[in-house]
C-alpha cells in the first residue's frame, strides 16, 4: 500500500504545493543527456537566462531537482522521458523571454500546465534534453461570465480551483472534468482534447478563444481576441479568415498562456443511470443500442461503458480477485463484480433538465436499453454503491481522485499506460477491437482493463495498461505490450485519438507520410529552431 | 420585375445548367488584367495546359466566356472582381494537375464550389487576374451512413441534391440550409463557415473530415482519413495532433476535394415559433430574454431575429412601402408589418423532439419571452403567412429560394452585400450596434434591413446593404457606405464573421498585424508560389 500512497502524496503534493516542490534547491548533479545540438555550455547559458528572468528558486538545471517532473507512470525501460531542467514563469512577458532564450541558445522546452497528464506520461518530455517549462505558477482565473457561461483562464489554473470558485461566487454552471479533475488543469487537459463525462464532455467543442505566445516571442490572440474592445473572446469560437486554434492543441507550435471555455449552466435536474450488462459478449449489443440515443442527443453526455475489470481496478487490488500468478478470468471478474453490483460491462449516463424532459426521455431510453439485456438502474437501485457514486459525480461535473487507484492493481505497482484507439460507434467493430485487445494483453500477460466512451458518433476503447512499474521485467513487457497494441490496432485501421511521450511518433507514423510532411512543414514555418517540445505528437 | 427575374434564371441557371453555360464555346477577346508577375504567355501557357487536362470544353481564357463567374451582386465600381479564365475539373487527379499548372505558371487559381456565395461575391476572385477553378463537375455524394447520421461530399452537391438523395432512399435525415440552399453547396458554405437554421446551423461544427489538395500537388486527408482501412473519417473530427482542418476554412491553402458532414436525425416532432416584437427598441429586451434559453440549450436552434423592413424586402418592392427619394421610416415600416401579421421584430426559433418533450419545454419558452413584451406565436396563429412558413422551411431544413427576392427590393435592383459584425449575445452591445447601423445606412441613404442570428453565446448582426446595382452612383455610395460600416463598427470591437471579395483586405485588417503575419507565414510555408485564391480573407 506504502507504493500507491507515496504516488498519491506526490501527484497530490505536485499540485497543492507546488511552488514548494519547485522551490528546493538544486544541487549540483549535471544532467544526463542535452539535446541533439545543443553543447554544455548552450545548455548553461539558457538555464543561467531563465534564472534571471524568474529568480533562482523557479529555474533549475540537476538531475535532483527535476525529480517532480520526472514520474511518467507509463513504460519507459530506457529512462529516456527524464527532463534536464524547469523552469516555472509567472507572467506572459515572462514567458516571452523564456521562449527568446530558448531560441538563442537552441534549448528545446517542454510546456506542460500542471503536468498531472496521468496515464500519457505526466510532466515529461517526448524526448531527452528538454528542460520543462511549467506553467503553474500563472494560476488565474481571469474571467467568468455568469450570464455566457464562459471563463477565461491561465494554464496553471486546476479543475479544483475553478470549482471553488464558482461555488464561492455562486455562479450556477458545471464544471466537467477528465480524470483526477482536481489536481489536472482545463487548459492542459482541452489542449490534449481530453474528454469528460457531461454534456460538455468533448473539451476542445467547448474551447473559446487562445492567447498563445508564438516560438518568435510574439503574443497572438485567436478568434474575436485581437480585435480591439471586443467582448466576444469567449462567445464566439471562429473569427475570421482561418481557424487556427486546432494548431495548438496536441502540438508543439505555440505556448498557451490564456485559454476560453464554455461551462454549462446547472440543469434544475439531473438524474444518472447505469445499465448493467451480465456478459462480456454484450459488447456490440449495448452499442448498437446507445448508437441512436446518442446520435438523436436524446442521452446528451459522454457516456462510459466501463468493463468490470476497469471498475473493480479503481477499488481492489488485483491479488484479491485472482492471485497474482494466474490469468484474469471472467468467471473470477463476473463474481467479484456480482459481489459489488456490478455486471461485466455497466454504462453510464445522465439526462440533464427539468422534471418533465426527464420523465418525457426516460421511458425512450427504457425502450432502447432493456431489449439490449441491460438493466436499467438508477440512484434508487443503486443507493451509495461506490462506483455508481463515482460517475454520478463525474457527471454533474464533480471532482474525486478515485482512478488513482488504478496505480496499485499489481504488486508495488504504480505503472499505467493508456491506449485509446477510435472507432465509429458501431457494435461489430468495438466487438472486433475487444477481441484484438484481450489477445494481446493475453499474450503478454496483462489484464484487459477498458472501457468504452461513446461520443456523438463515435469510440474511444479506453483501454487501462496497469502493470508494476517497480518491477524492471514488467516494465519491458508493458513497453513491448503497448508497442504491438499500437501497431496491431493501426493495421486494422484503428489509430490512436491521444497518446503517452512514449509512443507519439508511433502512433503519428499511423497517420500517414502526407500527414507528417505537413506538420513538419509547419513547424519548420512556426518554430524553425525546433524550440518548442519537439516529439509532441511525433513532430520533431 | 424583369432585371429581377433575369438575375434568378441566371442564378439557377448557372446551378441547373452549370455544364451547359460552361460549355459555352470561348471567343478570342483577350482578358483585362493579368496577374502581377504573371505574363501573356504564362497566362496562354496556363490555360493551354489546362486545356489538356480537362478538355477544351471545361477551360476558358477570354473575356466573353467568364462572364458566368463575374456577377457579383456586391458593389464593385472599379470591376476588380472579374475573373480571366474559368476551368473546370471532373477529378481530385484534374485538381493535382491543375495545382501543378498554376505553380508552373505562376497563374493564380480562385476556388469555388458551385459559386452561390451571393451577397459575398458569389463565383468572384477577390483580386484581379485569376482563372476560377469551379468545383461544380465534381458533384458526387460519396456515402451516406444512415446509422451513424453522416454524409461524404464533394464539392459540387447542392444542398438540393443531398435533400432529393435522402428522400428518395428514405434515409431519415435532416439536412441544414443556408440562404439560397437549393443552388449553394454544403461544402463551399461549410468552409466559408457559413450558418443555416436547425440545431445543425453551426456548419463547421458539424463538419467531419476533409480531403484537400494541397498546393504542392499532394493530396491530404483530414481526421481520421488518413488511416488505412478506418471506418472513423466521418465519426471523429479531431483524429490526433494539431486539429489543421480549420486552416481550411474561410482560407487558401488548399483545394477542398472531399468532405465529410453530421447530419441530424429528422425529430418525431418539430414545432416552429415566432415571437412578435412591435417596437425596433425591443432589441435589449428580446436579446436578454433568449440568451439564457440558448445558453441553456433549450432553444437549440440557430434563432434568427428579423427585422420587419428585411422581411418586406424579401416579398416586397421598396416603393410599395414609401416612394423612392423617400427614406423608410419606422411608421412606414411598421403599418406595412402589421398589415403581413408581423412585428418590427418577428424572432423565429423552433423545438426538436417528441410531443412529450416539446410539451415540457415551450412552457418554459412562453415564460421567458412573454414578459419581453413578445407575442409568442405558433402555427395555430400564423398558418400560412409567407413569412412564418419561410422560417419554418428553413428550420427543419427545407429549401427555398425566398431571399433572392431582396435583389429586387430598390429600382432595377441585382445589389446585395451583407455585413455580418459579431458581438457577444447581450441585449446592450445590440442596440448599440443596431443605433450605429442605422445612422451610417441613414447617412449614405440606405435601409437598415437586419437580423441578428443568436449562436450559442454570440450574435451575428446580419446587415442587408440592399441598392440599385443597375445605378453606378448609387453602387459608388453603397461601396463607401459598406466601408464605413465596417471601419466604424471595427471601432466599437465589432469586427465581421465574413466578409465579400470586396472587403476581405479591410475586415482582416481589424484582426491585427500578430494575426495575419502569421496567415503570411503559414501562406508562404504552405504555398510559397501564392497560387491559391490570393486575396482570400485578406491572405495574398
């Protein structure tokens, strides 16, 4: 247990007290590896810069002192994820200067919000040599609009802290939130176009407006925001002439030093649901089902139809289900998750309104879901079952750090990779992707721990890789796991939506030759000293 | 009546008889104004080249044979806007080819899909010297999934064409118009980001996927696309790294072959609205009262918000509301309205769902806009008044024609040019920006013949500069007044959405240096011979 609370503490202690964490001093340790290009002394010469723009105490350049930005959870056998410094600005001007140094001595940075990409690799770079530049000292929130529903924040800015904001303001809108919403940032989180669970689910749809600071130093506004005493920064998402805004999420072309969003006003009601399918061959069945409810909006949000697996992982270890050295099989997974309420695969939604839009929609989903051999349950079934509890939090936009647990299924644990390939939302092909899925894990020695978001229209298979990173022998495995998901999933043409700092240019060679021609022509174009997290969705 | 009737026949015709009118057999009149930096022979070589490509039939270099892309509708006193040659490709391979001619030749080529962009420009190039590469050959819809709810289009379908396809396969889906739906194209108006009526009326929300030649010859796909065997192009948008589908909208840096669309789920129950204002002061009120119901999702239609003098001129002639030297004033405005069943206000919004849902929510919708002082009206009250069954065509998808009427509104007429300022959905900034609209048409002697659109969170102020293109004075006026709407809203921050061929420079002046040095950039790097559309949104 001491592994998975020493995890906990960190991730916890990263957030909460990161000006502390970031404050230690550095000692002396050289770091390991600079980047390609980059000698000694260049390396020297822009940390020495960055100090002097920010104080000694926010800027380091050891081995020690990079630790907190050093965790990735994910498979890294050959230790090629560490950074070889940080440095934390507290201002946009701060931020430009940083970029200009970076620049002049040819000093590649690694721009993270808050670095709690859990799952994806965390703080660390794609590749060796980057010194992090870490926003979460610029921690405001700059505007909330309670008539709009919008906000404007800075990266540093948590889910947690918008929460309590509006909370102590009494400003009736939702929040939604990833993963470990309270410690993870809505600006980091929407530029990896992570995903949610309510209504306003799919982040990047509900991005409003950027200021980014360009790798020539310059400060651009997108959409309404460079035009001069407008007040529809974060009402209107175009502007005009090209879009661009999509150029800085998953990339490596600008810095993101103010982001706009849309919240949601809070429904009078909101009702959860889960539908409990008995077998793991349900799969294309509840699918096929959800596809028209969620294509007509008729279930509004994000839904997640989670494996038992998945669930039992968040709460028990695996050692308590089937000992370590033996298989996960279904009958051991079906009885345990009996035993907690749960089926071998449990969908969960929500419909958002008043009394009668509920009851009006309900009787249709009934209709929809119950031939499919679910049943249909909600909070009068399901009382205060912990993972019922889970996603009705997550639903109405509510935070909890309960997918940590996730670190500690195998022995000392704490390793977790995701792999998130998509689908259109169609039963055969999410049956076909189950199927590869469990093969290969089999074959390797891991659990199929998934999920199923269904979006409007199509999948992301969610599928957990949890394995015990204390141990070397696993690690390599997990490594070797993950490499063949991603190659077997891609032959089928099943590619990646997101993906972790260890696989990011696997997965973009998936895309194709014409694809990453372009990118590296505009990055050549935006960034042409290659200054800005090179290795970011394999664009060097 | 006839100057009208001529400009519809050649409206549809060029839509109905595009192969026919592009088989016109060319004269030998040599073009105007060639290019900058781009010889006689170039041009010559250009055009032979192209000849070769797609037969002599499909390819234009005189005067008298593009006269089909030079109708405007805009006002253009100097006849900058006339193209010098027209070609027109059956294939994604004639398009390479046709790429690869421009850069060879240095000839600039201006894109159009099928070129019903009126008010806008319509087929017009936005800077002298360019052969119009018109999509309207290549008109297949390639796939329609009536599960998943999406469409596969080329860019010369018709809004029309989609809507016969889905009814003749009785495929339940709804299509999304804008104005002049039958003869414009989803593809052309989605990346003009253009804004139809239904639930779906934010046409690049909606938009999935793209297939785009690139100037350089190549051929790139959007999203999922590019991944061998993915049955997810039409599903996701996003696919992974940078979002760069954006970059192809309201833009020119690539020619848009293929694209993909979400269409909506024809609703067991549609029921229409409107909601009649009787003042022009009851803007504040009227905006304030629909901001929370769009914001809250329970209007989820693009609403549009009339004037009672647009509407008149559309079935209208001016003089027939006051005599022609004379200027429309309220009192006029208003006996006319009141004698059509219409307010000086007339809001048109509609509810998508069951009879259950529907039933829930209007009570609601009553309750909020009766006491802004609105008669909320259904069909059971306006039954077939034109203007009601106009609006309620047009939110359930339907296709009409109607709008083409407002050419016809001043003396021989044929002049449109719509001005489209954004501003956040407040009621204060819209009465503002209706008071700065009409004293600046006041000024020069125009109409004020407006609607605001309310998106989610912001407005479209859609002004109609309606005059008497068949008057060179009065189009001279009209050109200085459209300048000095858009200069002096631009001063209030309320910068334009959109904009004509006429004005692209102007508008994207608004959005900054920071901002369009960086479309410089991304223009150079992308196609450094500016072959593509220059002029575009202000890119040259």
């Amino acid at each position: 247990m001491s592994g998975f609370e020493l995890d906990r503490r960190m991730m916890l202690g990263a957030g909460a007290l990161g000006a502390a964490a970031l404050g230690l001093a550095g000692c002396k340790q050289e770091p390991a590896t600079l980047a390609p290009g980059v000698s000694k002394a260049d390396f020297a010469g822009a940390i020495k810069a960055m100090r002097s723009v920010v104080g000694d105490e926010w800027c380091f350049g050891d081995a020690d002192s990079v630790k907190p930005w050093s965790k990735t959870y994910i498979p890294d056998p050959n230790k090629v994820h560490t950074p070889v410094g940080a440095v934390a600005p507290a201002t946009v001007e701060e931020v430009q200067e940083i970029v200009r140094i970076a620049n002049k001595f040819k000093q590649p940075i690694w721009t993270i919000s808050t670095g709690k990409n859990m799952g994806y690799g965390m703080a660390a770079p794609a590749t060796p040599g980057q010194i992090v530049l870490d926003m979460k000292r610029m921690n405001r929130i700059l505007e909330v609009d309670a008539d709009l529903g919008t906000a404007l924040l800075e990266p540093g800015v948590t889910y947690q802290q918008l929460k309590d904001y509006l909370d102590e303001n009494n400003i009736p809108l939702w929040i939604d939130v990833p993963t470990v919403g309270p410690i993870a940032s809505p600006v980091g989180n929407t530029l990896d176009r992570g995903v949610g669970y309510t209504p306003y689910g799919e982040h990047f749809t509900f991005q409003c407006g950027m200021e980014v600071v360009l790798p020539n130093g310059e400060i651009m506004r997108t959409g309404m925001g460079s035009i001069e005493g407008s007040t529809a920064w974060q009402a209107f998402k175009w502007g005009y002439g090209p879009y661009v805004d999509g150029l800085f999420t998953q990339s490596n072309f600008g810095v993101v030093t103010k982001m706009g969003m849309w919240l949601m006003p809070k429904p009078p009601v909101y009702k959860p649901f889960m539908v409990r399918h008995n077998n793991m061959d349900d799969v294309p069945a509840i699918i096929d089902a959800m596809r028209p409810l969620r294509v007509a909006s008729l279930i509004p949000n994000v839904n997640l139809m989670m494996s038992a697996s998945y669930q039992l992982a968040m709460f028990k270890r695996r050692n308590e289900i089937v000992p370590d050295d033996r298989p996960l099989d279904d009958d051991s997974v079906k009885k345990a998750a009996k035993a907690n309420g749960l089926g071998m695969w449990n969908t969960y939604f929500a419909l958002y309104g008043t009394e009668q839009t509920v009851a009006a929609i309900e009787p249709i989903i009934r209709g929809a879901l119950t031939p499919s051999g679910g049943e249909v349950m909600t909070e009068a079934e399901m009382g205060d079952n912990p993972w019922f509890h889970h996603h009705k939090t997550l639903m109405e936009g509510g935070l909890n750090l309960d997918e940590i647990g996730l670190l500690r299924w195998r022995g000392a644990g704490g390793g977790l990779a995701w792999f998130a390939p998509v689908a259109a939302a169609k039963g055969k092909e999410a049956q076909a992707q189950t199927s590869l899925a469990r093969s290969i894990l089999d074959k390797h020695g891991f659990d199929y721990t998934a999920a199923y978001a269904i979006g409007w229209r199509d999948l992301h298979h969610i599928i957990a890789l949890l394995f015990d990173k204390s141990d070397p022998a696993q690690e390599k495995k997990a490594d070797a796991c993950y490499r063949e998901l991603v190659t077997e999933f891609g032959k089928k043409g099943w590619a990646s939506y997101r993906t972790g700092v260890n696989s990011m240019g696997l997965v973009a060679e998936q895309y194709g030759k014409v694809n990453r021609d372009f990118n590296a022509l505009l990055k050549n174009a935006i960034d042409p000293n290659h200054i800005l997290s090179p290795g970011k969705s394999g664009i060097l």
